[in-house]
C-alpha cells in the first residue's frame, strides 16, 4: 500500500532545499520549483512528492512535471 503524499509548509521545504525565501518564490515564478497549494483559507503547502523530486534533479525540473492543483 502506497502512502498518501504528505502536504509540508514553507519553513520545512526551506530546510530542505536549502533556498532562500526571495529565491523559492522567485523560481515558483518562473516555473522553475513546484507552486504551493492551498490548504486551508489562509494556509499553503507543498506536496512533498513534488519536493522530493525537485530535490532529485533540479536543473532539469520543470512546471510541467508537476501535477496540477486541483488534483489533490
């Protein structure tokens, strides 16, 4: 059985791909890093999925490796 892929917040995708805050939301930007999701009205997260392959392979992720939104 497969787990179901975990939303994790800023603070935690920071630790993780060691990127500063202007440059997480500047790569979002430009389709570079996986865009957040919202969870609730005023919260958002990532799935970590995404994350981890981010993490994997940088230079060759793209937007359009990621899902899209509403597919949680």
């Amino acid at each position: 059985m497969s787990r179901p892929d975990r939303i994790i917040r800023l603070r935690t995708v920071l630790d993780r791909t060691g990127l500063s805050r202007s440059t997480l939301y500047r790569k979002i930007a430009e389709g570079a890093f996986p865009a957040q999701i919202k969870i609730s009205i005023n919260g958002a997260g990532w799935r970590e999925s995404d994350v981890n392959r981010w993490i994997a392979d940088p230079v060759s992720w793209h937007s359009g490796a990621s899902r899209k939104n509403n597919d949680y």
